[in-house]
C-alpha cells in the first residue's frame, strides 16, 4: 500500500476504446466489487459507456459470457451504436425485432465465443421471459432502469425473477430516485432484494407513512430517511453533470428513432414515388423541397396533403421524446424541444401537462416566455429517417 493505492492490486485499466473520464472509472471500480449496482448517472455522464466497460472485464476474466441488455423501445438501437462505438473486446451483438418466434430465434443463435449481447425493450422481455430464462444470461443490464419503478407491472415482475437467476445485475438511470423514494423498491428489487427486502408493503409500513384522501400518498418518514439513503447508496454509485468536472462544457447525445414497419415501409413507398416523378417531370427547387418536407413530416409521425387533416403513422419519435421528458422532468430540469410541424406540436402538448409553447399562431410570446422559467418548455425537432441495421452483428476490435 503506497499513499492509499493497493500498489499490489492496481485498478484494471477500462476494456474501451476512448479515454474514461474519472467518474467513469470510478463507477467502473466500484461496480466490479459487487454483484450488483445502480449507476445513478445524470445524461450525459456515460453510464453506457460504464456499463459496457464493466461487462467487458467480466467477460475478459471469464466470469460472464452471455450480457442481455433491457431498455426502453426508443433506445435499443442505440445499444449497438454504442458496443461498435467503445467496446474494446471481441462480441456478437443481436437487437431482437420482429416477432415472438423470430426474437426467440435470434435468441438461441447467440451461442458460444465471443462475449454474446442480446438487445431487448421491456415490453419484450417480459414476453420473452421464459426463453430469456432458458438462454441464460450471466448479467442483466436494466437501462432507464426507472422503467420498472411501478413493482405490479408484468414487466417489473420478470425483471425481479430474471434478475434472481442471474450472477451479475446492472441498473442504470439518470433519474435521482430521491425525488420519488417510493419508486426505489421495485428498482431495487431487480438489483438485490436483501437490500430492502421481498415484500412492498412491509418495505412501504417501515419507511413511509399513508397520508391524504384515503390513505393514498406515501411520504416518507424523516426518521427514517438516513437509514434509506444509506441502503440505497450501498450499492450505488452516484454522479451529476454539476460533480463531473471533468467534463466538456456541452455534450451531444444523438438517439436515432426507428420507424415502425408500416411506416418504414410507407416512408420507403415516398422515396420511390419521388425519384419516379422526379425522373419524368421537371426538377426544380420547389418539387424536391417539397418532397423532403413530406419525408421530414412522415418521421415526425404524421403525413398528409395540403387542405387535408394528417393524419397520424408513427409514434416512434413521440415515444423516444416522452422518455426524455420522463426522465428530465423528474430531476427537476427544463427541456426545450424544437418542432415544425403543427401536428407534431399538438401531440408533445399532450405529453406533459406543464409546458409552454410558441409557435406561428401564439400571440402573447412574453408571456410564454416567462412561463417557459417555470414550466417546461416544449417545442419538436423534425428529423431524417435512417434504417437501422438488424440482426446479428459482430465485431473484433482492432
């Protein structure tokens, strides 16, 4: 021991390709001395970058072989973006689409040398509960572990069962879950139930007193309340953006959204009909900027012709956007979301009650403005399609 370093144990350097920041390698090391941990990392911190690190020294000192990584819909294509992005050890990486018998498929072709990833989303993987089981992952990766805050939802049921089959479990959100005490049960019940135990209401009866119209609002009991921090924080590594000083002034975090089938399929349709017309008519600026305003409007989830309500497609960039909300609303910040279309507007308006919004038909703009300080303020980007690749996809490092 030289100056408080374990000079004969030295901290084994991260198995990514790019340079950790310290509270990157801090979460890194104190995940490895457990078998579970939460990573309470504020966006933009790198807990999937932490999390991939983590599961790659697993693999490299032989203690795991099989990853399944559960996350929201909206992400899960970002997943393999971010494995070919940083993972400095050899993988076999399967997003599983489609149907119950394809993904089951997909599943059990993931087998044998290198370390096998399996992409899910939650509403998957409760479905798929009994193959994942059989398929037998050595560690679990809850991302938006928030998710399965609610511990009665199917979903939140297979976690806690899958995540009692297996040896290594990770549960990653930027959500301060101190905000809402209540919602750390179930999340910790994925993680290691010695924790708080097997039972809500008993955990509810110690920490947490009913009060309002029937009884119905849980608030925590002050007494109680070191002991819970304590707890929770056993096996959790916390960090936020105003902690990591290491890190860039401004950081930009791209999720790409894929459309549904249909509307994947409709969007292609739009491609075709426009290289078509445009072949036998004439070009001009005003014919192809149409055309791409239709195909901006179609990833925005809606599309339709001039006098014509649009109607509706997608929901696939609304989704990704509610989970965004979800999760900035809760740690109590502010989001700005840019937008074009009307439709698209009127939809994100019935995502959080608490916004406000400026457009081309509002005329007290000062005051939107002002309750923009209060409120969450939302507006919509407008974005291109791109198709994700599917399937199995491997990569050695080089």
């Amino acid at each position: 021991m030289t100056n408080g370093v374990d000079t004969d144990n030295p901290p084994l350097s991260l198995p990514i390709r790019a340079s950790p920041y310290a509270h990157q390698t801090a979460a890194y090391e104190f995940a490895l001395k457990q078998p579970a941990t939460a990573l309470l990392m504020e966006m933009g911190c790198g807990k999937s970058l932490t999390a991939i690190a983590i599961a790659g020294r697993l693999y490299l000192d032989g203690k795991i072989a099989k990853v399944l990584v559960v996350a929201p819909l909206s992400i899960v294509g970002v997943w393999e973006e971010e494995f070919t992005k940083f993972a400095g050890f050899d993988y076999t990486l399967a997003i599983l689409t489609g149907t119950l018998a394809k993904k089951t498929d997909t599943l059990r072709h993931l087998a044998g040398e290198p370390l096998q990833v399996a992409v899910v989303n939650y509403e998957s993987a409760w479905r798929l509960e009994k193959e994942i089981g059989a398929w037998k992952p050595d560690i679990i990766i809850a991302d938006e572990g928030h998710k399965i805050k609610n511990h009665a939802t199917s979903a939140a049921k297979a976690m806690h069962r899958l995540g009692a089959k297996t040896a290594y479990r990770l549960l990653l959100t930027g959500t301060p879950v101190t905000n809402k005490a209540i919602d750390i049960f179930s999340q910790y019940k994925f993680l290691n139930p010695a924790v708080f135990g097997s039972s809500f209401y008993s955990w509810r009866n110690r920490y947490f007193d009913m009060t309002g119209y029937g009884n119905h609002t849980p608030i925590l009991k002050k007494l109680m309340e070191p002991e819970l921090t304590r707890k929770m924080h056993s096996i959790a590594f916390r960090a936020t953006k105003a902690e990591c000083l290491d890190l860039p002034p401004v950081m930009d975090i791209v999720r790409t959204v894929e459309l549904e089938p249909k509307a994947a399929k409709l969007y292609r349709q739009l491609v075709k009909d426009s290289y078509a017309e445009l072949a036998n008519g004439e070009i001009t600026a005003a014919n192809i900027l149409t055309r791409l305003l239709r195909l901006s409007q179609l990833t925005g989830g809606y599309i339709g012709v001039d006098g014509e309500k649009p109607e509706q497609i997608s929901t696939a960039k609304l989704d990704a956007l509610s989970d965004l909300i979800e999760e900035v609303t809760e740690s109590g910040q502010k989001l700005v979301v840019i937008a074009r279309f009307v439709a698209e507007i009127a939809a994100i308006k019935k995502l959080n009650a608490g916004y406000a919004a400026i457009s081309g038909e509002t005329k007290d703009r000062a005051g939107q403005v002002s309750a923009s300080k209060t409120k969450l303020t939302v507006r919509c980007s407008s974005g291109r399609f791109r198709r994700l690749p599917w399937g199995l996809r491997s990569r050695r490092p080089t």
